[in-house]
C-alpha cells in the first residue's frame, strides 16, 4: 500500500500543470461551450414543444 502511495506521488510530481492564465482560459471556455449548448438546446425544445402544440392543437 505505502509502494502505490509513493508511486502516486511520483507520477504527480512528473504532471505537467496549467498556468494560472491558461486555467482561466481554459475554464472560459468550458463555461461558454457550456451555456452555448444549453441554449441550443432550450431553442430547440421550445421548437419541438410549439410544433407539438401547432399539430395537436389543429386536430
């Protein structure tokens, strides 16, 4: 068990870890993709929803 805890120790020292201004880019990013598909998808189900409520609607 103490082997495998050194061996993690090893490996973490060997990561190679994001600048401060690289993080923050990088976490911009993901909150922008994020919020991007998140919209997406809301248009789209507004979409599908309308189109539901337009065929039933006319029956």
């Amino acid at each position: 068990m103490f082997k495998f805890f050194r061996n993690v120790a090893s490996e973490m020292r060997k990561v190679s870890w994001p600048k401060r201004k690289e993080l923050t880019r990088y976490t911009i990013t993901v909150i922008t993709t994020v919020i991007f598909v998140a919209l997406f998808f809301a248009v789209i189900d507004l979409g599908i929803s309308e189109l539901m409520r337009l065929i039933i609607g006319s029956k």
